[in-house]
C-alpha cells in the first residue's frame, strides 16, 4: 500500500467538505476562518508540481486522494492517476489507482527534450543529418527501436512500442503533437 505522508487527515479533511464528483469541485461546509465562508471552493493548486491540495491543521492533502475517499470511504490504497494527464481535472471519472510504476509511465517529456517527442533523438550521423532514432526503456534497458526519416515516424514507432508493453497506460498526445506540429510549420 502507498500512503502518502498526510493520509491520516483525509476523514477528518472529508467531514469539513463536499465533493461534485461531475465537476471535480469542493466546497467547505462551514465558515473556516475570516477570509474562508461556508460554500466557498476549497484548495489551491501548489505552483509545483501543480495539483491542487486543500489544507488542514497546517498540513496539504492532494484533492484527488480525497476525492478517491470520498467516493470509495476508503484511503486509496496506490497512487492516484489523472486519466486525461491534467493536474488539476479532480472529477471521479477522470481519476484512477494505479501502481508507481504504472504512474511512472505516463510521465511528461524530459525538460531538456529540444525536438517535443519523448523517446526520439537526432542521430549524430554525418552521411544521414536528417535521421531520427527512437528508443525506449524496457525493464531499465534502453532498447532501439530503428532509424527514421522524420521525428513524427520515430515518435510513431515509440508510441506502438510503448502501446504495446503498457496497454491503455500508455498516454500519448496525438493530437495535441499533430496542433502543434501545424502551428511551428505555419511559423516557417
């Protein structure tokens, strides 16, 4: 079981609030302080890493483990998972228990990553400048997966492999790539 370091106060945290389960939303039953009325939206979200957390004697409580809660009345046992990969979308549809290293899986790229597809990197090839290789990591190995002509393909053949080991895990943003692929080439 994963707990997180302040799952101890999520029932106490659930009788102070409601959850909207549709909208993902919490709302405080009672007035909480000056600044804090009854009916007011509960949580903020943390600037890192970006979830929101609602907060009680002094400690944060992630709003999607209590959401888990409320919903189930039981402490979520793994890692709770954003489904559609935003932090903040809290709604119980949107949210499921996973294990670690199935939460690893769905990870953002690498900050230093210059060409925006996870698993694909430029070949240092003289006689080939244009070359893109994919690769990805199985078991701790890094594994190649071929050489391409285009970053799109190496990242297609990335996401086939990723698919295939992790199944709807996987999360890969077609689209959201494809949009941004049109907006830089409208830039050119």
């Amino acid at each position: 079981m994963i707990e997180a370091k302040n799952d101890y106060l999520i029932p106490k945290l659930a009788e102070l609030v409601t959850y909207d389960p549709e909208r993902g939303e919490f709302r405080w039953k009672q007035r909480m302080s000056a600044r804090v009325y009854a009916g007011d939206i509960a949580g903020t979200v943390s600037k890192s890493p970006g979830y929101r957390q609602l907060k009680i004697d002094g400690k944060k409580v992630r709003a999607a483990r209590l959401a888990v809660y409320m919903m189930a009345r039981e402490l979520p046992a793994e890692v709770v998972d954003h489904i559609n990969g935003i932090k903040t979308d809290d709604r119980y549809a949107n949210l499921r228990c996973v294990t670690q290293q199935q939460n690893l899986v769905r990870k953002a790229p690498r900050t230093d990553n210059t060409n925006g597809f996870p698993g694909v990197q430029r070949c240092k090839f003289k006689r080939k400048p244009d070359a893109w290789r994919a690769s990805i990591k199985r078991n701790g190995v890094k594994q190649s997966l071929g050489i391409y002509s285009s970053p799109l393909l190496a990242w297609l053949a990335y996401v086939a492999a990723k698919q295939s080991e992790h199944g709807p895990l996987a999360y890969c943003d077609l689209p959201g790539r494809i949009a941004a692929m049109r907006a830089s080439a409208d830039e050119y």
